[in-house]
C-alpha cells in the first residue's frame, strides 16, 4: 500500500527535522524562544516549523509576492503573532533588523544569489547576538557537474566545474570562518534522497522512512556530503572573539 501524500520531500524533511535539532540543542532544558531572521524565506515553509515550536520570525524578502503568500499561510496557521514579513534583501539586512537583534540567522538558498557572499556573511554576523547561530543551506558545485554530465552537457559540466563562484563544502567553510564564526555542524542534503525516484517512495510502503534513515546516516560521510546537491552549515557567533 503507498503511503500517503507528503508536503515535504525526504531532502526538506531532514533539513527541517536538523535545524529544529539544532535549535533546540541551544536551549537544554529552556523553553525560551528565539527571535529568528530568515533571510530570503520567501512564502513562509521554513519560518511556520520555527514559529510552531515558539520562535518569532522575521522573514525577509524581495518579493511582494511571496510576503502576501506568507501573510495568508501565516494567518491559516494561527500564528499571526509569531510570523512577519518585511520586504528587503541581504543588503538591507543589518537596516532592517538592526546590530546584535536576532538570535538566530536562517540563510538558505540566497548565497548563491548575492554579489558579495562575504559581505553578506558579515551583515548576519552583525545582527546576531554573541552566541547567535547561522543556519546556511548552499548548492555544490559537484553534484552540478555530475548532473550536467550524466545528463549529457559535457560542457556545461566543464563550465560548472571551472566556475570560481560555485561553492563547495570547503570553500563555504572558509567563507564562513572567515566572517567570525565558529563551524558546529555541517551536513550533506540530498546526496541519495535527491535521486530516488518519487515513484518508489509511492509504491513501497515504509520506503520514505528508510530512505530517510538513510540519508541522517550518510550526511555527515565526507564522500557522500562532497557530492550532495545541498550542503548545511550550522554556525555560531562565538561569545567572545575568535583567536
């Protein structure tokens, strides 16, 4: 019997079940919320798992869009309390949430899109507190290239290759070290969950909490997190400087 139908694939699933983790892993045995930014968070899929387990949110976004889809899935949710939107980008982040105002900084997918990443690193270094965590979820250039390849664009794949402004899992690293954090945790998202068909999960039952077993268990293994279409990089804002 195929199970039923999911809002989330096992990739988001696990992004989603990781930083929640992590969060709470910051308050043993606290109950208090976090004030957290989500950077580019478009329509709210992030921000209403935060919002659910007591954190405020702030996200912030380009798209008018997007923000009035938030503001309807916020208000459906019943947390209108929890939830805002504020139209803006990574250049309008320390004007918009101010110096040491955010406990937690959620930039995923945006990265890739900024013109400086460095100078956008040091904005979220900026509003967060000293203790404040960076949540940051960035496409591979390898599994780029091997997509492209495998789907016949040899020379695209060369291109990926040899393009300097596709990160990888050391090159984020030392983006984001170089901006004052200290690593705690980084993980691969997607390296097999990415590439089961959807069919599969559909027709075996039980197939969607193996496939998600498996993917915690590799996310961590250096081969796999190298080649996955996703890598997260849990970061913290060191209470006292560095060095």
């Amino acid at each position: 019997m195929a199970e039923p139908r999911r809002r989330r694939s096992v990739s988001q699933t696990f992004l989603v079940d990781l930083l929640l983790g992590q969060l709470d892993g910051l308050l043993p045995g606290d109950s208090r919320s976090l004030d957290v930014v989500d950077l580019g968070g478009g329509t709210g899929g992030l921000a209403i798992s935060l919002a659910e387990r007591g954190h405020r949110v702030t996200v912030i976004d380009p798209s008018p869009d997007a923000l009035a889809s938030l503001d309807r899935r916020t208000s459906d949710a019943g947390l209108g309390g929890r939830i805002r939107g504020v139209q803006g980008d990574a250049a309008d982040l320390v004007s918009l949430v101010g110096a040491e105002g955010a406990d937690v900084v959620v930039c995923h997918r945006v990265l890739e899109v900024v013109d400086s990443p460095a100078e956008a690193l040091a904005a979220m270094a900026t509003v967060l507190r000293p203790g404040g965590v960076l949540s940051l979820l960035v496409s591979q250039r390898h599994s780029v290239v091997l997509t492209q390849a495998l789907a016949g664009h040899l020379e695209l794949a060369r291109q990926a290759y040899a393009d300097p402004a596709r990160f990888d899992h050391d090159s984020v690293l030392r983006l984001v070290t170089g901006s004052g954090f200290a690593v705690l945790a980084s993980h691969g998202i997607g390296a097999v969950a990415d590439h089961v068909p959807e069919s599969v999960l559909e027709s075996e039952a039980g197939a969607y909490a193996v496939l998600a077993a498996l993917e915690a268990d590799i996310a961590q293994d250096p081969a796999f997190r190298a080649l996955a279409p996703q890598v997260h990089v849990f970061a913290q804002r060191p209470a006292r400087p560095l060095g």
